[in-house]
C-alpha cells in the first residue's frame, strides 16, 4: 500500500483531496498534516499530525520527520503557501509532483506583467510608491470603481472595490495600522463586472493532460464580505467554452515554458464579458477540483484517470510513465455544483435532476 503525505489536509482542499482517493478502490494509507487542531479532525486521514504554519522555521524539519518515519511515497502539499516552501527543500522536492519553485513565487503583480508583455489580455494594474497616487490612479480610470488588492493571497485578501480614492486610503491605510500590511502589499486593478471563470488544468512534461472551466456564481456568506469574495463558491457550475481553453493555455505556457503539475486560471470578464487572465496559482489545486474529483468517480461513473487527484497521485509515484491525453473540458457540460456549511454538496444536472453527493 502506498503511502502518502497531505499536508494543509484540515482545509477544504485537503478534506476533498482525501476524499478524492479515498472513492477509489485502490486502497492508499494517508498522513495528513495541519496547524489547525479542530480542522485537522476532518479528514479520513490513517495517521493526523499537527505541524507549525509554513512559516515556522519547524516546519521542514517537523515534516522531513514525517516523511521518513512514515516510509512516505508521496507529497501532496495542498495550500499554496506549504506547497512553494516545500518546492523549494531538494530532499523533499523529489517526493511532490510540483513545478519549479520559480515559476511557483510568482505573485498576482508578476504575473500580470508577463501576461501582458506576452500580448495576453489583463486587468490594468498599477502598484503605489505613495498614498498620494490613488487619486491619480482614479481619475486614469474615470473616475472608478477600482479594486484594491492584495499582490499574494487568496480568498479576496485584502480586497475591497472602492468607488473613489478616499474609500482606497481608507481601506489600505486601516490594514497598514491594524495587520501591519505595508504599503508594497497592494496594487490597484481595474474592475471587470463580467464573469468570474476558474480553469482548472494538469499537466505532464509540458502537455497537457486535462483541464476543465467553470463558472462561479456565488459565495458563502458574501454580504458580511467587504469584497464580497470569501475564497472558494457555494455555486460554480461547469461550462464548455473553446476561447476560454485557448486562452488559458496561452497563458500558462507565458509563465511556464513547460508546464507540469496542476495550474488554476482566474479570468473576468470585462463590460462586453471578454475574458482578462486575472491570475495563475502554478502547482494548485483550485479548492474544488479534488471535489469534482470525487463526483467524476462516485456521481458521474467515468474512467479513475478522470479523478484528476488520483490521476497526479499515480504519476507522481511514477506508476503511470506516459499520461493518456484526456483533453479539455472532462466534466458534463452545465452541472452545477451546490454547497455551503451545513447543508452538504448537491449536484444539479443539466436535465434538472437533483443528486446528493455522499
């Protein structure tokens, strides 16, 4: 029985990851890790263990004690933030199915300018040397709304759209005084009202094994948001649309000549709903990709390669050597996925049937 390692596995993607392999026949004994003590009580894990925040400088060495302890196989750091500082250990690098450490730390500012230089369509951004600049910073965009943003992160960090330059000061200024941010942590984004597509892919050797887009319709608890982004959706539903795979694509191969591993796209939609690449987690599993994951083996009933966790879990212990070409758009057409604290996941279909998903 192979044995491997999830760190970050209390999270949502940690506990769908799990659950991910664990729909599965084939039968896997999994460590999973987390700084959360109560989160860490989620997972179907064989063995928990509690680790330090990524940050610690325990962290590594907590879990190379793990790794050899355990005989693991396998690393799956599911958090961005564990998955860069794991990429960048050599020893443990050998055990992850991760891209380059490089192409990893690359944060939302670097990649808007790579994308752009490259001809790719994206927000307009500006970054601040001083507060004084957002009123110019405005009156360049019309007058506004602008979105202010965090350059790293996720689930909207420190995000707010502001209708004026006053709102803006507010808004950075209250984080400098209160979360020690600085001033360097922001950039200023133009706002795109059109929708919001995620497009989740993996790839193998610079190939592309599978992908698949979805649109997200709406956030828990989103009214006592100041963005109104809370990170991962209670609504998403997939969509099959040939531009939004082009364009994805193109994209990638910007920031990663030859792509390998999981890469998750943002894209907004302007006022005449035209897509801007709005950013690219490289060597990411969106939070529900191991969910849909999970309902393409338990619900849909296709082939265990379409698993995508199991899929990247099998090439990464180097028992599949030459990945089948799945191609884009893997899941049903408009299924739309259900889910919120509380209330389970729940599968509509496209006919309009309703399925629990167990």
């Amino acid at each position: 029985m192979k044995k491997i390692l999830v760190t970050g596995s209390g999270g949502i993607g940690g506990v769908n990851f799990v659950r991910a392999l664990r729909v599965i026949d084939e039968k896997f004994f999994i460590v999973g890790t987390d700084f959360n003590q109560y989160h860490l009580e989620f997972p179907d894990v064989d063995i928990r263990v509690r680790t330090p925040r990524h940050s610690d400088p325990q962290f590594i060495p907590l879990i190379k004690k793990i790794v050899s302890e355990n005989s693991i196989d396998f690393i799956h750091p599911q958090p961005s933030s564990e998955s860069l500082v794991i990429s960048e250990d050599s020893e443990l690098k050998q055990k992850t199915f991760l891209p380059n450490s490089s192409i990893m730390s690359y944060d939302k500012l670097t990649t808007q300018k790579t994308l752009f230089k490259n001809n790719i369509p994206v927000a307009i951004t500006k970054t601040l040397s001083s507060i004084d600049e957002l009123q110019s910073c405005f009156e360049k965009f019309s007058g506004g709304p602008l979105w202010i943003r965090s350059k790293k992160g996720a689930g909207g960090n420190l995000s707010l759209l502001c209708n004026n330059h006053e709102e803006a000061e507010y808004w950075i200024n209250l984080w400098i005084m209160k979360n020690n941010a600085i001033l360097d942590d922001f950039m200023i984004q133009e706002y795109l009202p059109g929708r919001n597509i995620a497009w989740d892919s993996f790839w193998h050797e610079g190939k592309l094994i599978a992908s698949y887009s979805r649109e997200r319709i709406e956030y828990p608890f989103k009214h006592i948001s100041p963005s109104g982004i809370t990170g991962t959706p209670t609504v998403s539903k997939i969509i099959v649309d040939e531009n939004i795979n082009k364009l994805s694509e193109s994209a990638i191969k910007c920031i990663d000549e030859k792509p390998h591993g999981n890469y998750a796209v943002d894209l907004k939609g302007d006022q005449n709903n035209k897509m801007n690449i709005t950013e690219i987690d490289s060597g990411k599993f969106h939070t529900t990709t191991p969910l849909w994951g999970y309902i393409s083996s338990k619900i849909f009933k296709q082939n265990p390669l379409f698993n995508l966790p199991y899929l990247y879990v099998k090439l990464g212990l180097g028992e599949i050597t030459e990945p089948k070409i799945l191609g884009n758009d893997i899941y049903p057409d408009q299924t739309t996925l259900l889910r919120h604290i509380d209330c389970g996941d729940w599968i509509l279909k496209k006919d309009g049937s309703k399925v629990q998903v167990l």
